[in-house]
C-alpha cells in the first residue's frame, strides 16, 4: 500500500471512541418548541421498518422541524439515520421509465451471480451507493465527515472535508468505500469519491461495477428529519452512459446504534443457494 495513503488509515475503534467526543452542537438539537431527552438525532424503534422496507431500501417519513446548523452556520447533517441507498434491487432508485443501461459483459457477469456469493451476505462491507437496513450515523466535523455502520463488521467511511484534491490515481489503492473527498453547498453534503474495488454488489441482485467506477453523491437535508441521497455512478467498465439513483433516509431521533457482529453465528449463507434474487 502506498505510504502516503498509509498514514491517512485510523483504526476504527479509534474513530469512533475519538469522534463521538467531536460530534457538533447542533446534534443535540431538536425541532424548535420540543424537548427531547438523551440524543434526538438517534434512530427512534430500533430496526423495526427494515424488514418491510429491506426490499427497496427506503423509509417513511421522518420527523418534521427546522434543519439544523453547526456552529459556523452550515448545515448540520449529525445524526442517526435510516435508508438512503439500495438494499434489493437498485433499479428501484431510477427515475421512472429508466433502465440500467448495462454492458454486456456486465450483464452476463449478473446474470452468473449466486445469492451465496454475495459479499454483503458474507459479512463484507456494502461499498456504495448499496446500505445495509440497518441504522447508521453521520458524524461530521470541520475536517472530516464519517459514516459508522451499525450493519455488518460496523464499518465506518471518511469523506475528506478539508478541500484536499484526489491524490493521483497511481497513488490511491482500490478499496471497499474508496477515496471520498466532499463539500457543504446549501442544504446538500456533495461527495466525490473514485478508487473504488471491483468486490462490491450493488444490490441482492448482483448488479455489478468495475475499479474504473466514480460517483458523485448528493446527501440533501430537505427538513429535520429526511436526508434525499442522490447517486450519480459512472463506469464504463461496466455501463454505456452515467445514471442517477435516488434513495430516501430518516432521522431515527432517540435511538444509537447497537452492537452488531455479522460474524458471530452467520447462518444466512447456507440458507440462500440459488442465483442472485430478491426472492
């Protein structure tokens, strides 16, 4: 691995235990005129909608109120949230009348998949723009903005906020989550991120994806409690033209994440021969 890159890797019990302690002001607010004991930007009913939901990796509406800032004034996008990216199928996320416009080759490499093989299904991270039905939090800060996973190996992503460019493509190894640098426009957390590995599956469905892929995503805090999380991929490895999907999560207020270690008695593998499906 290349040294420069090296330096940048923390482990993960040291972010999480480190910036738990940096979390902003505003991630203890609630909507103007409630009062809201313990941590309101945390999921509320645990992970009761992810079964009804794990299909389309959506969820209902999340609590009305005024969005909130940080210190500086930006938008504050701390919190505890729920959806936001596929989970059976991420056809679901085009816009209507729109197809995925696969390669052949890419196609036929779908087609061959088999549900066992799955990387989610055996523990692995879901690389992006794919999330487990499980909750997970933002935790943003002047110079960094991280997702910690309660879902699988309780992985985490780092988005650079500190207006760093992309190292050269020579010098960025692949990985699970890529080299993600990001911006605050508005109301909307803008990620760009390339780098990633060919491992990931999009979906149950095996919809796959090459190391030449890119994506820009656009996490828009619409009010207190709804993030719109838009994706835009490009890989002509594996796609004739860039598309779009667009996913919706929720704030979870009163809830953190729990420990979650897919690891421990995984019995879902043996249980899910037969080609890639959402049955």
């Amino acid at each position: 691995m290349n040294k420069k890159l090296l330096n940048l890797i923390v482990p993960a019990g040291v972010v999480v235990a480190a910036l738990l302690l940096l979390q902003t002001p505003a991630e203890s607010q609630a909507p103007a005129g409630k009062a809201v004991k313990g941590d309101p930007t945390a999921p509320a009913g645990g992970s009761q909608n992810a079964d009804t939901l794990k299909a389309k990796g959506k969820a209902k509406g999340g609590p009305a109120g005024p969005i909130p800032k940080t210190a500086d004034g930006k938008t504050d996008f701390s919190g505890i949230w729920n959806g936001g990216g596929p989970v059976g199928d991420i056809k679901q996320g085009l816009a209507p009348g729109e197809t995925l416009p696969l390669l052949p080759a890419a196609k036929a490499l779908m087609e061959k998949r088999k549900s066992q093989d799955d990387p989610e299904a055996n523990c692995l991270p879901t690389g992006v723009p794919r999330i487990a039905p499980y909750p997970w939090r933002i935790v943003q800060t002047p110079t960094h903005v991280f997702f910690l996973f309660e879902g699988n190996i309780h992985t985490y992503r780092q988005i650079f906020m500190d207006g760093r460019k992309f190292p050269k493509d020579e010098d960025i190894d692949p990985t699970w989550f890529g080299y993600s640098i990001g911006r605050i426009e508005g109301n909307t957390l803008i990620v760009e991120t390339k780098g990633y590995n060919d491992k990931f599956w999009f979906d149950f469905m095996g919809t796959p994806h090459t190391e030449l892929m890119t994506t820009v995503e656009r996490y828009k805090r619409t009010d207190y409690g709804n993030l719109t999380v838009q994706t835009t991929i490009t890989d002509p490895g594996a796609y004739s033209k860039p598309f779009t999907v667009t996913f919706q999560a929720t704030l979870r207020p009163g809830e953190e994440l729990m420990e979650y270690i897919c690891q421990e008695n995984n019995q879902d593998v043996s249980h899910i021969n037969g080609p890639a499906t959402l049955e």
